[in-house]
C-alpha cells in the first residue's frame, strides 16, 4: 500500500484556495498509486492563525467535512487533514481521515496543545482515535502529541502499527522529525507519516522536513524544506526483518520503588 504526504505552505486562510490545492494534490497522489496522502495540521483555516481558528471553526460532518469526503471519491485517493473544529462554544484542533471511497475512518482532538496561541484557540482533545485501514490497525495524533512516548506506547499496546500526523513543526525544531519521529517509531515498532508545512505564515517559520519512519527508525521518504508530495510504499516497512526490530517493549522492566 503506498501512501503520500503533502508537505507544502500554508493557504493564507483562503478556503477555496485550500481545496484547490487539496485537489490538485489528492489527483497527483491518486496517480502515484497512493490510498491516503497526510496535509499539515490546521491546513483549513491555517495554523499561525488565531483571527481565524474560532470564527470559521466548521462543525464535524459540516460543509468542510462533506467537501472533504466528496473531494477522496472523486479523485479516489484517501486524505488526512488537520483543521479547526467547532463543537457548541469550545473548539478543538482535528484531524480527520477519510477513505478513498470517501467514507470517515477516524476523527481525532489534538491531546498535547503547544504554547500560548494554541491554548488560547483550543480545548485539549482527550481519548485516542483508532481504526482499521489497509489492513493495518491505524491511529491519528496531531504533532506535539508525537513528541510523548506515552502516547505511542499507548496505541502500540492497542495494536497500531501505523500513526497519521498533521503537523505545523516550526524552524529551529528539526530535531523533531529527524530525531523524535523516528526514534517513536522504533521504540514502538509502528510506521509513522509526519505532515509538516514549508514556508512562513505570519512571521512564523516552518521546518519542513516532513517524514515517513519505518519500524527501524529509517525513512521511507523524506523532503527537504520546499514544497513536496511524498510517495512510499509500505510493503517496504512490512518486509523489515523481524530481527533487527526493536524488542523494548518485550523487555521492559518497570521499577516499582
């Protein structure tokens, strides 16, 4: 199975603008033969963009939503895709997944919010979200939350081997996806997607760097720090021999005094 990420600058909280580029993106992953292409975090209406996330802040399963799903069937490519979400009075920071047929697999509340803006913008999410897709038991988080081992060790132990992150890592936290992502992966034996951004949005410099980590810490693909579509096969990562794997989660020892 072979997934995709979109790694590329942010849409300047024009929204017709972003599901333009959402298309344009979802028909050139669909041609490389991808099931999923992975956006960044808060992709509708944009990250650095706390005028914004609470007043157009869209309902789940609401106009956003619906275009997203509509958007998987017709270019037959599934998508995960950050974006501010509004539930009554309190919003949160999503991320949904969608199928090629256009049918939800999963819907997620980012758990770990990083910093003042965040916090200000949105309430913390607090359960994990877990489902099957292509065969591998699959789970969202929403970048700082992949920066916890807890939490990967959690879906681990419910039997993920595969984790879909938006994500909007800023310049000067490189070592996230060179270091972070692909350590999680090893320790937990899981393949992780990590979906950055490039460029700047209001005075705010990204990384770029976006990744797929195997089980043995490796990329199967990795960008630089421009605009990109990332294209791996997974079968790579399924074909990993079992021996070189990681076995600290077998062996684990827990002190208790």
């Amino acid at each position: 199975m072979k997934l995709a990420i979109y790694q590329g600058p942010p849409i300047g909280g024009d929204i017709e603008a972003g599901f333009a580029r959402l298309e344009t993106q979802l028909c050139a992953a669909a041609m490389a033969g991808a099931k999923m292409a992975v956006f960044p975090e808060l992709f509708l209406p944009g990250y650095n963009r706390p005028d914004l996330h609470k007043s157009l802040a869209q309902p789940f399963k609401g106009e956003w939503t619906q275009r997203l799903f509509e958007l998987a069937r017709k270019t037959g490519c599934g998508l995960t895709l950050g974006w501010a979400e509004r539930d009554g009075d309190e919003v949160y920071n999503s991320a949904t997944a969608v199928d090629e047929a256009g049918k939800l697999l999963g819907h997620y509340r980012k758990i770990q919010l990083f910093g003042a803006m965040e916090r200000a913008s949105f309430e913390a999410g607090n359960s994990y979200t877990v489902f099957q897709f292509a065969g591998r038991k699959t789970a969202l988080l929403i970048c700082y939350d992949i920066e916890f081992p807890q939490h990967c060790r959690a879906l681990a132990d419910q039997g993920v081997s595969l984790v879909l992150v938006p994500t909007a890592n800023p310049s000067n936290f490189e070592h996230v996806s060179a270091i972070f992502v692909p350590s999680r992966a090893a320790e937990t034996g899981m393949t992780i997607a990590y979906a950055n951004y490039c460029g700047a949005e209001n005075n705010l410099s990204f990384a770029g760097k976006s990744i797929i980590a195997g089980p043995d810490a490796q990329p199967l693909a990795a960008a630089g720090l421009g605009e990109t579509l990332l294209v791996a096969d997974l079968a790579v990562a399924d074909a990993i021999a079992p021996d070189i794997l990681s076995t600290q989660r077998n062996d684990f020892r827990e002190v208790t005094t």
